[in-house]
C-alpha cells in the first residue's frame, strides 16, 4: 500500500513553490515589524491605502513576471506607462471621449510590446539592448504627446471622474476599484500561464528555447505574447498612474521597469528563466509596497529607503542565480554517474 505523502511535502514539491512561501512569510515578518515600530501602520484606513499602493506594482511585477519566466527582460516598462498616461489625458484635455483617448493609448502600448516581441523574438536582439531602444522611444512619445509639457488637469466632472473612480478612487465592497482590478489581471494572467498551451510554452523557451524550438514551440509568436502582456500591464498602469493624479505627468513610470523586477523576483520567478510562479507576485508587489509604506512611516530617508530595497533585489537575484548553478552542478553529476554506469 502506497504511503500518503505529507501536505506539506507536496506543496514543498511544486517548483518555485518554496520561494513563493518565502515570499509571503517575509509579507508576514514585515507587517508585524512596522506595526510594532508605528501601531497606525495597521489601523484599517492604512491597510487600505497600502493594498491601493501594490496595485502598480503588482502590475508590472506581472508584465515583467511574464518576460522573465522566457528568459527576458523589459526595461520600456515604465516608458510605455508614462506613453499611456500622457496619451489619453492629452486627448481627454483636447475634448476627445475617454474611450477614445484610452483606445488610443491602448494600441501605442500594445505597438510597443509588439516591437519588442519582433526584435527580441525575430531579429535576436539582446534584450537589453532591444528594449532599451523602446524605452527611449516610448519616453519620447510621451514627451511629444502634449509637446514637451505636462498636461491640465483632465476634470472632475461627468466621464472624466467616472474614470478616475473606476481606476483609483471609487471602492466596490469596500475595497479601492484598483485593487479588484489589478487581481482580476493577475487571475487572467494566472490561468493563462499555469493552465494553457500558451503559457506551457512560455516556460518552455525561458528553460531552455533550442529544446523548445525542436519541439515545435514558435519561438517568436510566444516571446511577442509575452512582452505584449507586459505592454499591456504598463498601459492599464498608466492609466491607473493619470487617475490617481488627475493628469498626464511625462516624469512617470520612472524607475518602474526596476519596481517590476523586484515584485518578480522577490515573488521567486526567475531572471535566468523557465521557473517561478505568478502567485509570488502577488507577495513580492507585497513586500516591495511595505518597505516603501513602512519605511516612510518610519521615517526613513528617501535615500536609505532605495539604498535597503535595492540590497533586497541584489540578495534576491543572487541566490535564484546560486540555486540555479547548485541544481545544474547536482544534474551534471546525476548525468555522468549514469554515463559511467
């Protein structure tokens, strides 16, 4: 009769399922900490705040979350967020309908996932390299859209504060619109990469693409599919980043292809690729909007704050890429010891 293996155990045997644990046991650690250094950190009103403030960083955790699980990386990240927010609250300050203006937006962003995909998945362009060049370009765009200069206020009336409350200030249950937003992304992203072919074949290529290539996985098709998920995550992001202030700001998104990073890595998923789960995103957008919260309640320098998180993502990638030298030195041996037998 088979032994009944252990819960535990079973949950420890899913891949990235430990780092995902690790995770949220440091979302845990962290609560506790700053509540014990301000008692406000946890009075409901905070709590609140601070899940509306890991909605953009849960976005982009699952935008770059995707392109790293392929062995990628998206630095336009947080030029094709400002792109969307200075396109449609230009648009909506020149009398276009928001539709219009979030349409618009929408296709500018999804152009330049596009255009990564084409030159990272077709002509082999490093990553770094293929989407630093959209970065600037999309910063660009976002510069020229209201010629070099920050937008009017879009209004507080009709449409325009439908949106804003749709996107940032209204509640639903009593929970901020953003924060049901940005989990019903993560549930869709969540069930296309754990359940589908799709997302089977994204991990295929970020594990190893010559492997997938032979067996039959369109190499280019999914790598496109992946930065244009993480396009589209900007936009809604931006979007998001224009309600919140009630106008387009060309400064933003600044730093948000490094925020994205860190929701992803701190969640487990690898930058080497082919390994982590999407939930960790959820912990690792978590952890980083807790430093971010917490450390400004209690009152740490701006500059100490970037100088702790940066640590944080170092040490993070750091030993995802130990672990992953330690599995591939324990996989050799296993190799040659059937070799020799």
């Amino acid at each position: 009769m088979r032994e009944k293996q252990n819960p535990l155990k079973r949950l420890l045997s899913i891949n990235g399922m430990a780092s995902v644990l690790t995770a949220f046991a440091g979302v845990i650690i962290l609560m506790i900490v700053f509540s014990i250094m301000n008692p406000n950190f946890i009075k409901f009103d905070s709590i609140m705040n601070l899940l509306r403030s890991i909605v953009p960083f849960l976005l982009v955790g699952i935008g770059q979350g995707y392109v790293c699980i392929t062995g990628n990386i998206d630095l336009s990240i947080g030029s094709v967020l400002a792109m969307s927010a200075m396109i449609s609250a230009t648009m909506i300050c020149n009398g276009a309908s928001v539709l219009a203006a979030v349409l618009v937006a929408f296709v500018c962003c999804m152009a330049i996932g596009l255009i990564n995909g084409v030159l990272v998945g077709k002509f082999k362009l490093p990553p770094f390299i293929g989407t630093l060049g959209t970065m600037t370009i999309a910063r660009g765009i976002a510069q020229l859209a209201n010629g070099n200069y920050n937008t009017d206020n879009i209004g507080s009336e009709g449409a325009a504060q439908m949106f804003k409350d749709i996107l940032y200030y209204g509640k639903t249950l009593g929970v901020f619109n953003g924060v049901w937003i940005a989990l019903i992304v993560w549930a869709v992203f969540f069930f296309i990469l754990t359940f589908t072919r799709s997302g089977r074949h994204i991990y295929a290529i970020g594990s190893n693409v010559d492997a997938a290539r032979l067996s039959g996985v369109n190499v280019f098709a999914t790598t496109t599919k992946a930065y244009m998920v993480s396009a589209f995550c900007s936009f809604l992001t931006g979007l998001i980043t224009m309600a919140q202030s009630g106008m387009g700001d060309m400064s933003a998104g600044m730093s948000y292809e490094m925020y994205g990073v860190a929701a992803a890595v701190i969640g487990g998923i690898s930058t080497l690729g082919g390994s982590g789960l999407l939930v960790g995103v959820i912990a690792g957008a978590s952890v980083w909007a807790i430093l971010q919260s917490g450390l400004t309640f209690a009152h740490v320098p701006v500059a100490y704050r970037n100088i702790i998180i940066g640590i944080i993502v170092v040490v993070c990638v750091m030993l995802d890429v130990l672990r992953r030298n330690g599995n591939g030195k324990h996989k050799s041996k296993k190799s040659a010891g059937k070799a020799a037998k």
